[in-house]
C-alpha cells in the first residue's frame, strides 16, 4: 500500500485555516521540519539578501541539494496566513497563501521583504550613531562587490538601504520558532502562527 509523506505537497490535508479559524480554535500549528531546522536529511540554505535557495545534508556534502521542498505546507494544520518577526530587525513579515502557506511563500516573501523594500529615513535614523555607521559601511561593500574594475573610481555610497542591508552579515535563514512573550513584547499579543525568524551568519 502507498503511503503519503506528512509533509508531501498538495492540498489533500483537510481545510486551510483562515486567521479567524486559527484564533477561534486556538490550533496549535506544527511547523514544517525543514523551517524549524530538525530535519536531518535536509538543512534549508536560504540566503535572505539574494534569494538563493538550496540545502544541505550532512551525508552529501560534497554538494549542495536543490530546494524541491518549495511547495510542501509549512505548518500542518495549513493556514492561510503567517506573521514572522525577528530580533534583528523591526519590521514584521505576514505571508498570504488562501491555499495555504508553503516553503516556498516563506522564502519567496521573506526575500522580497528584505532586498525589495527599502530602510525609511525614520528607520535609520532610530538607530544608533555606531549602527548607522555600519549600515552604511556594509551597504556600500555590498553594492561595490564584484564591481569593481581596475583603475575605476569607488562608487558612489548608497543612499538608500535595502532592510537586507540592516541585517548586515546575518542574512542566512536559520529557522523559525515559537516565542510567545517576545511576540507579546514586539507586537501586544501572541497567536499561533506568530513565528520569530533566527538568522545565521553562514
């Protein structure tokens, strides 16, 4: 007898809940293991500054592995709708899919976020001296990588910054998790499918 996967991709796993289902039932949502970082075949190489995606598994490390996953759920009940938040950054990320959310929404949304969407003046200017300083350092080595020409002048430093720019060298998604108080603290309350986003370095 065939047996399909937990986590396989499709829309034969019961209904998708809406937010308001979501918070009427108070579901406890089980997080896709690839998100949460406990699947041990494949660890997700998500790199949130230019959107490449890949993953790692510790039996093939000759090679990285493509990212086929993209299209299972991300949580199990599938929900329409979730909110990702991080420690690192102010901003709050809510990922829409009526069919619900899969792997690949998270990261094709967390990317656009951060490399489309651009730091306000009042963004930066809430920042510490020092942090704006490395803002800008950061930004401007990271528009004159691979630009450089023999004998050419140093481009001009940005003037606007990408939020990828923010998150300076911990742009590598590392997992999601639930953290219910820092929900409360960051946005008054909590729900689940409020997820905090941790970043890497690598």
């Amino acid at each position: 007898m065939d047996t399909i996967g937990k986590w396989a991709a499709g829309s034969s796993y019961g209904p998708v809940l809406s937010q308001t289902d979501l918070y009427l039932l108070n579901a406890d949502l089980e997080l896709n293991p690839i998100l949460a970082n406990d699947s041990g075949s494949f660890q997700l190489i998500f790199n949130l500054s230019n959107g490449q995606t890949s993953g790692y598994n510790p039996d093939s490390r000759d090679r990285d592995l493509p990212f086929t996953q993209k299209d299972e759920p991300a949580t199990l009940p599938r929900v329409e709708e979730l909110i990702i938040i991080t420690e690192v950054s102010p901003w709050c990320t809510i990922i829409k899919n009526p069919q619900g959310v899969t792997l690949g929404d998270v990261c094709t949304t967390l990317y656009k976020e951060y490399s489309e969407k651009m730091v306000t003046e009042k963004e930066f200017d809430s920042l510490p001296p020092r942090q704006q300083e490395q803002l800008r350092r950061y930004a401007q080595s990271a528009s004159s990588a691979g630009n450089w020409q023999y004998y050419s002048p140093a481009p001009a430093p940005p003037t606007q910054y990408r939020r990828a720019d923010w998150l300076r060298e911990k742009i590598f998604f590392d997992r999601l998790m639930r953290k219910d108080a820092y929900a409360r603290q960051r946005l008054g309350y909590s729900a689940p499918n409020i997820f905090v986003l941790i970043l890497s370095t690598y």
